[in-house]
C-alpha cells in the first residue's frame, strides 16, 4: 500500500475526547473512525490488523477442534425470556420490534442460539464432545463507553460453545480452550495472564480471565508471588489482616456530634478503622438490603451480588434509606429486624467494634458479634485488596492493572436444561448435555495490545498484528535516482511477501513522515535518501530500538525477510 492511496489521514492534533493511550493513538493514526457513542467503524490499518488476530484466533480455535459457523444477530426475545437472562442483562440488551410487532434482540451474546442448534443435532453420546464456534458482531448497551474500543456498544467477538457428556469431558474441553487461548496471545505477541474470575451474567460456576498487564487497565488483578494465585478483584479471596482480639465488654452509648464517616468515628474515638464496623445500604431487585463489613474494608458488589442471587444491586437512594427508617452515617445492624441483613466474615475478625446507634449524632462501643445483633448471612463479601493474605498460602497478594482480553466459563447445564438440549448416553438414559463458552473480544484485543504496546511517539507494534510489517519511507522523491530505488525496493519486498507500506508523498518533509511512521508503529522502517543512496545503503531501523543500522541495497530484502521470521 501507498501512503498517497490510504484513505485514512494521521492527525497532528492530540484527539481531546480520547481517554486512554489506544483510543488517542487509534484516532491519531487513522485507525478508526467514531459513528456515535461507543460505536467505531474500522479504516484500512485497523481491519488490516483485526484480519490478522481473527486469522490466529481461527488457527487455534479449528486446532483445539472447533468448526466454525455463523449464527444471526438477530434473536426472538422469548429466547431470552425463556433462559430469564433478560432481567440479567437488563438495560445492556438492545431490543426491538418487528413489523408485526415481535419483541426481537441484537445479541450480546449467543448461548440461547447455540443451545437450540445442538439440540437439533445430538442426539446420542456418539454426537460429543462438539465445539461450536463464531467471530461475530455483538451488541451491549453500555451505560459508559470508554476508552476507544475497549467498551464499546457494537463490537466483534469470538464466541466459542462447548458441548460435553460429562464433567471429566468438560474439563478436557475447558483445559484445551485455556491452552488454545495461551497459544493466541502467545502469537499475537502479548503476554497475558490467566486468573479466576465472576462469570457475571453468562453464568455457570468456573471462569477465568485472560488479563493482558498494563497501567492503564480498568480490571485489578491480584497474583500471589509464591503459590502462583491468580484472580480479578470480583473474585479474589484473601486473608484479611487480623486485629487484636480482646474480651468482650460492655456496650456503651457515646456522644459523636457531627461525625458521619468511618474515617471521623476512628478520628474521634481514637481507634483504627478496623475497630469500627460499617454499613453500607443497597437495593437488590428493589429490596433494601443492610451490609455490614469491617470499617477498614470495602464491600465488593459482585460478591454480594452472587450471594443474594439478585439481578439487579445499586446503592439504595436516599428516598429508600428514609423509608427504611435507616440513619446514614449512623446505623448499624444492632436491633435490625426489618430487611435483610448481610455481613462479612471479617466481623468474627474483631472485638468490641464502634457501631452506629441508629440515632443522629450517637454511636454504640464494645459491640460484638453475635453476643449483641444477628444477621441473615454471614459470608465473604470484602473486597480483597492489594497486601491481604494468600488465601491458598498467606503470602501478601501484589496487585496489577489490565485489560481483559478473554474469559472462558464453565456453564454445566443450566442451558440445556432449560432449552432441552438432551442426549441418550451409553445406558439408553436421557441426559442433559454439559456447556462451556468462551469470548474474545477481538477489538478489544487490538486496543489493549497498543495499551501495552506505545511509547511517546506512537504505537509500538507486535509484529504478527502490525498492520503492515514495513513502514519505507522515501526522502526527497523528486530526485528521480532516489525515486526509482524507492519504488524498486518497494516492489521486492512485496515479491518477497513481505506487507510494505510505503511512503511515496512527495510534498511532505521528512521529518512529516517520521512521526507518522513512529506514530503508525509498524516494526520496521526503512529509509531511502540521496545520501544513503550515495553509500549504496538503505537506513534499517526496527521500531523497539533507539539506533538505525546501513545495510546494503543488495542485501536489505533478505536482512528483512529473516527480521521477520525471527
């Protein structure tokens, strides 16, 4: 490709509605191009550079035995009535009608679909295991696009569904789903990490998240450097640190005017936060629900969602707290009998807490549990942080930012069950067939890997996705020795097979085309200039690297062709 016939043009303005380095770099350079909130379409270096990760993710998909097929986006609501996954998504599904008035879905995802599928194909355990899979356009109603392709509204995705008789049969699928995903960021040259994780609204029990490291991730991963313990924020247990244990005493109401905060109570008493006990209100499908969780810990929402087994949890309003009789800043579970109430376990993990007295400006000290209030559960719901224990070891968790770039689950047979997907076994018995499924965002891939991949003056492209392998750039075109050589060069390399963008403007200076290739990232850039010309050399630099080297005219083809197999 000539850079005169891209359509796509380089910006030399920053993009101010960019938020994180992929988006500003992605528009910068031409990449894609906004439609409206959430939704881009993708210009020729962009496609280019999708093609090739769609093209590595179907290599290791058919090798882990997958067949591809391609399911509609379009899918009648009663499906997702019929799994009730329409109030587990609620506002992200975009709905329609038809002409006739039909409730219809753009899908987010394709589980219903592919369920139906091999309930009309198998039928005998002879017929598994099976591994269906899709690269297809999604939709998600996102409250908050961001950051480019990395939440988006319309996006492409591979979708891979896995159909097993049994849980050592799953098991196996799982495990080489895993390895076929190791295998792609391998290739696709990114080096992301494999940890548990929430399987949210698609379901199921098991999961885990291919996280690919980077600053400006939105998800917290936190690893243990001993055992190797691995999981997101959502999911993550741990060892929260232990306070002193003391005798239980006796309660005592106490005067605190004005204070509000966890914070003010262990300012004004004079104690650490994790002496004090904190409540936290929500609305779990429209219930006001009481959460209770040591004052130094946060509580995390995924978790106690999981636990009342709601589809919808927010914090409850102000109007709701009030109708609850609730007093904010000064509540706490002790004589509570009208709503539900959860605790975290880290309440056992302490004595003689300062609590709210469920009246203004009064807290209650030397609370314990359960000598002086109950609750309804009592289980993990802390959000585990950075320098909390090792669940499986005690080791102090460190905790890193990225961006997920895949999530794999074990569905089990919620799916068949409820759509009917049965087979005969080996005994002539009819039995429910057991579900995986695993995503890819390959959007979203592409955007963290130039999260990851970027320096101050562009992008910095892995090899096996960059656009174009070359970027040439050709100084002083109007000399028509150095235009020749130019054009030459340009025409081996793509005899070699070797994917050149080259940069024949003529009314550009050089240091114009410079940024632009230190912008595009391409990871390698050749240069062809009278004076190189004079030393019969042509200018070889690879992105990564400070210093260019001269290589010979005759020998830089070949130089080029073992850069790139290496």
């Amino acid at each position: 490709m000539k850079f005169s016939q891209l359509i796509s043009k380089t910006m030399r303005t920053e993009p101010t509605e960019a938020e994180t380095a992929s988006h500003r770099l992605m528009l910068k350079a031409g990449m894609v191009h906004q439609v409206a909130s959430g939704v881009y379409s993708y210009l020729p270096l962009a496609w280019r550079s999708l093609r090739k990760i769609e093209n590595i993710i179907r290599q290791e998909i058919d090798a882990a035995g997958g067949q591809e097929i391609r399911m509609s986006v379009l899918q009648p609501m009663e499906l997702w009535e019929e799994t009730d996954r329409r109030s587990a998504f609620g506002d992200n599904l975009f709905t329609l009608e038809d002409r006739r008035g039909r409730p219809m879905v753009l899908a987010p995802t394709h589980e219903e679909v592919v369920t139906n599928i091999v309930r009309a194909n198998v039928q005998s355990y002879r017929d598994l295991p099976a591994v269906l899979y899709q690269i297809q356009t999604k939709f998600r109603d996102e409250p908050r696009p961001r950051a480019g392709l990395i939440r988006v509204r319309e996006f492409d995705m591979k979708d891979a569904y896995s159909f097993d008789a049994d849980e050592e049969s799953l098991e196996n699928s799982y495990q080489a789903m895993a390895q076929a995903y190791r295998n792609i960021y391998e290739r696709c040259g990114l080096p992301a990490l494999m940890v548990e994780a929430d399987s949210g609204a698609i379901g199921g029990k098991d999961s885990h998240e291919f996280i690919l490291p980077t600053p400006s991730g939105e998800d917290v991963v936190l690893t243990c450097p001993k055992c190797g313990y691995a999981a997101n924020t959502e999911k993550a247990g741990g060892v929260v640190p232990p306070t002193q244990m003391e005798p239980p005493l006796a309660m005592e109401e106490v005067s605190t005017p004005g204070v509000k905060t966890i914070a003010g109570l262990s300012d004004y008493l004079g104690i650490p936060q994790s002496s004090t006990l904190k409540a936290v209100f929500y609305s779990a499908d429209g219930d006001v629900v009481f959460a209770t969780i040591r004052g130094d810990l946060d509580v995390n929402e995924v978790k106690l969602k999981n636990v009342l087994h709601c589809h919808d949890l927010r914090l409850a309003s102000q109007e709701e707290v009030g109708a609850a009789g609730l007093v904010p800043g000064s509540a706490s579970p002790i004589g509570l009998e009208n709503m539900k109430r959860v605790a975290d376990e880290s309440i056992k993990s302490g004595s003689n807490f300062a609590v709210g007295a469920n009246k203004s400006d009064a807290h209650i000290i030397n609370a314990n549990y359960p000598r002086d209030f109950q609750v309804d559960i009592l289980t993990d719901i802390s959000l585990t942080q950075e320098g909390h224990g090792c669940i499986r070891c005690g080791t102090p968790l460190e905790a890193t930012r990225g961006v997920e770039v895949g999530h794999i689950f074990k569905l089990g047979t919620f799916f068949s069950e409820t759509l009917g997907a049965y087979f005969l076994d080996r005994e002539g018995q009819q039995r429910p067939i057991i579900m995986g499924c695993y995503g890819i965002g390959v959007g979203r891939l592409l955007a963290a890997a130039i999260e990851q991949n970027h320096d101050d003056q562009g992008i910095v492209f892995p090899m096996p996705i960059a656009p174009y392998q070359v970027h040439l750039v050709g100084l002083n075109l109007a000399d028509a020795e150095v235009a020749r050589a130019a054009d030459d060069l340009y025409e081996r390399l793509w005899q070699e097979g070797i994917e050149t963008l080259y940069d024949d403007r003529r009314d550009e200076a050089a240091g114009v085309k410079f940024n632009d290739a230190d912008l595009l990232g391409l990871p390698v850039r050749l240069v062809i200039s009278p004076r190189n010309l004079r030393q019969d050399s042509v200018e070889v630099k690879e992105r990564r690297d400070k210093e260019a080297t001269m290589v010979p005219v005759g020998e830089v083809v070949g130089r080029i062709a073992r850069l790139i197999k290496g």
